[in-house]
C-alpha cells in the first residue's frame, strides 16, 4: 500500500505529468512519421536520461514507446504507409476505410483498440511479473549464464529473414560489448592502445548511432518523399455499442499481444499479423478483411499495442529484453543504476508500482492525445523530409554531446551511424546487435562467476535444474528452425514426387 501511495504522489508531480503529456505526443508524432519508429522516438531521448531522475525518464521512454507504436497506425490509415513496422498489418483495413470516407472511424478504432490493448496488457504486467520475479530470486551466477544464452535464442525470432546474418550481427554485439576494461582481471581488451576505447563504447552513442544516424542516411540514400496530397482525416469514435459487440476480438487481440509480447524477441510486429490472422479465422466478417473491415483493424491495433505491456514483463523480471525497443529502454534503466531483474521487486518496489501505475496514465493520455492529433495530422505530414532529417541529425549531435561534453562520444556515433547504414545495405538486421551488445556483459560475468565458483567444471552447470531446463530450451529453440526447413522441403519432394 505504501508503494501505491508513494507512485501516486510520484505521478502528481508537474513534471511527470509533462513528461507523460510530452512523451506520448512526441511518440505519436515521431510513429506517425514512416521509417523513423518506436527505436528512434527512444534513441534521441536516451541522452535526456542522464538529466533526469530515475521515474521521470522512465515516464517519458514509456510514453515515447506507446505512442510511437499507435501513431504508425496513423500513416498507415491515411497514406496506406505504416509508420512502424509494428503497424503493417493495420493498413490492410485500414486504408480501404479511409478510401471509402471512413476514415475517421478507422483513426477511432485504432485509438480505441491500441487503449484497451494496451490497458489490459497492463493489468497481465502487474499479475505475472511479481511471480516471475519471485521465481527468478532462485537464480545465481549460473542460472544468470543460462538465462542469457536462452535470451539470445531470439536473435533467430528476429532474424528470420536470415538467420545467419542475424547470428552474425548478435556476434558483432557480443564482440562491441568487450571493448574496454575487463571486469574482473582488469585488463585493457580490443582497445588498439587507445585511451577513449578504455572506458568502453558507450551504450547511447551506440545505440543512437545505429539506429538513429543510420536511419538517416538510409532514407537519403533511398531519397524517400514523403507524399505531396495526404487525404484530410477526422477523428471519429465507435459507438459503445460497437465496441461491446466486437468485445470478443478486442479481448482476444488483446491477450494475443500481450502473451507474444512476453516471448523475447518476437515484439509487435509478430502481434498484429498473428493477431489479424486469428480475427480472419473466426470472424463472422472473413470475406469482408482486407476491403475496410473494423474486425482486421481492431486486431491489429489492439495487439500491438498490448506487445508493449507484455515485453515489460521479461524485461523487467528477468533482465531479458521483450523486443528491440525494450533492449533500448533495458539500457536506459542500467544508465540510471537501476539493474532489471529478480531482484528489482525486492530492491525498488516504489519503481516498479511505478511504471505499472504510469502505464495506466500513459495508455488513457495516449487516448485523449490520438483524438486532438488526429485531425492535424495531414498538416504534419506536409513537413518537408529535409528539414525532418537535418533536424533529426542536430538532436543526435547536441544530445549525445551533452550527455559528457566528449567529443570521441561523437566519433562513435558517426562510426555506428556509417557501420549501421552499411549494415542496412547488406540486410542484416540492426536488433540482433543490440540484443548482443546489452546481455554481452552479463552472459561474460555470469560464466566466468560460475566457472569460479565451481572451480572451471562447466560440466557442473548442467546440475543445477534451472541451468538444465534453460539450457535445453536453448537448444530446441536453435533447433526448431532448422527442423521446420526439414519437413518443409521433405513435403515439397512428396509433392514433387506425387507429380
């Protein structure tokens, strides 16, 4: 009860409740702009971070992650171009409504069913990581080990594309997160007998560079307009009515977003397509989806937006980032000397009844917000990409800059920046990095405390039955893929053979 009080008298802070106000509305701006996404929105307020208090940059990453992934449906409804990825499965419905002339309610549903997603996802975050965090106290060095190798499974989750491209880059991450003093030993490693490399690289500078700065220059290189007639939009909400009657398929949508979410490394996008498929499946309307039907819509917004509640719970619980955009945050909490994991519950309980309440401001702030913004929309859209880009570049200089007045902070974001683009240009996707670069530390400590502990016997991890279950979960989860392209090609032969 105490901690309920002390997170309520947190969020009547004025500053709180501007950051909560600022946050979400930059997230829905910055979500609504095609190619920049929840990643970016976090990246560029990742040096804000260092300037504020533990709560009120927690609020403010939040509020930047829930709005950017309900304003990609704002792109995707009015110019059929998701401004996140998390938004694909939106604008199959979405878009034909707002060519028929409904496009104010397909903006209505979306903020209606991205609420209620992400409100229900809430309540499953404040039941389901107090026991897992409760199970997670058992966990020692060893447990720790095993748990971030099985955390680094979602690297194929996230690399299905090409998983061996992804296996590549969770490597480079891996490698990056090596650089500088050695924990126990102290010795300088992959340093080049440079003095700035001793510290490290830096985990904002990085991860700006990566994901921000190459964004950046991808979208000169693709020369990507934005588009001269946006349609007009208006704002128009369901009826009561209408909601209760599709009560089913938001609910379901709801607990679909929420259970991936809490799957590492699947994240929204994942959500909504499953999401959409399901409400496909078993709704009354099937023929009707992909020609403006609400049904296809509500699912997928709805499911999206419950990913970003659901990816909380590893992430807060465990250590284990849900999904890229909490791989960001996950560094943003070790920033401000706040260690995700079991022993979160135990050492910052008033913190995390924190983010639970805030969670619930943030989705009802994100409601009110979407109906002011969307009617301005179009006019946002209308800015010219150049100065959207150039204005970008001068918040990652002076924000990264500001964070320890180092300009070898600068050198790493442009190096980061070039190696990201490069990166883009080949297809390997950018997450897997991230995942490698944040566990790197704690898979090498944990190793080597337990090798120390039970005197170099690797052999001896094995004996310990969490250690075990994870291990093997690990391998099933490496395995799978590589079983799924075996029957695969096993049936295309029986059918090739039949012919």
């Amino acid at each position: 009860m105490d901690n309920i009080l002390s997170a309520l008298s947190s969020l009547a802070d004025i500053q709180i409740i501007f950051l909560i106000l600022a946050g979400t509305t930059a997230g829905i701006i910055i979500g609504a702009m095609p190619g920049l996404g929840s990643v970016l929105a976090i990246t560029l307020a990742l040096p804000l971070t260092f300037v504020l208090k533990p709560e009120a940059s927690i609020i403010l990453l939040l509020g930047l992650y829930c709005g950017s992934v309900y304003g990609g449906s704002l792109s995707a409804i009015v110019i059929n171009t998701p401004g996140t990825p998390q938004s694909a499965a939106t604008l199959f419905d979405g878009y034909p409504m707002m060519q028929r002339g409904d496009g104010g309610l397909a903006l209505g549903w979306a903020t209606t069913g991205s609420t209620i997603g992400g409100l229900i996802a809430t309540v499953v975050l404040v039941i389901a990581a107090p026991i897992l965090a409760q199970f997670g106290l058992r966990f020692g060095p060893v447990e720790y080990f095993a748990l971030g190798i099985f955390a680094l499974t979602c690297v194929m989750s996230v690399s299905k594309e090409d998983i061996f491209k992804g296996l590549l880059a969770c490597l480079a991450g891996l490698i990056v997160a090596t650089i500088g003093q050695d924990p126990l030993t102290g010795d300088m490693r992959l340093t080049f007998s440079s003095f700035e490399l001793s510290a490290g690289i830096g985990l904002v500078p990085f991860l700006v560079g990566l994901f921000a700065l190459s964004e950046v220059f991808w979208r000169v290189s693709e020369r990507v307009n934005a588009p001269k007639e946006i349609a007009k939009s208006s704002f128009e909400l369901p009826k009561l009515s209408e909601i209760i009657q599709r009560r089913v398929v938001i609910f379901k949508s709801a607990m679909i977003g929420t259970w991936i979410g809490t799957l590492p490394g699947v994240g929204a996008t994942a959500s909504s397509m499953v999401s959409y498929a399901e409400a496909k499946r078993t709704s009354k309307n099937k023929d009707k989806f992909g020609t403006g039907e609400p049904d296809g819509l509500i699912a997928s917004e709805t499911a999206n937006n419950a990913v970003t509640s659901g990816a909380l719970v590893p992430t807060l619980a465990l250590g284990i980032p849900g999904d890229p955009i909490t791989a960001v945050m996950l560094g943003a909490l070790t920033i401000q000397g706040v260690s995700p994991g079991p022993r979160l519950f135990v050492e910052n309980g008033e913190l995390v009844t924190f983010i639970f309440i805030g969670l619930f401001f943030i989705n009802i702030a994100m409601f009110c917000l979407g109906a002011l913004i969307c009617p301005i929309f179009s006019k946002i859209m209308r800015v010219p990409e150049p100065l959207l880009l150039s204005s970008v570049v001068i918040l990652i200089a002076v924000g990264t800059y500001t964070i320890s007045y180092n300009t070898f902070d600068l050198l790493v974001v442009l190096v980061a920046g070039i190696v990201g683009f490069f990166l883009r240009v080949a297809a390997f996707p950018l997450a897997p990095i991230v995942i490698g670069f944040v566990l790197g530390n704690m898979i090498e400590q944990s190793l080597r405390q337990g090798l120390i502990l039970n005197q170099g016997n690797f052999f001896a991890f094995w004996e310990r039955p969490i250690a075990l279950t994870l291990l093997i979960l690990t391998m099933v989860f490496l395995c799978l893929p590589l079983i799924q392209r075996f029957m695969e090609k096993r049936k295309l032969n029986k059918g090739t053979s039949i012919d």
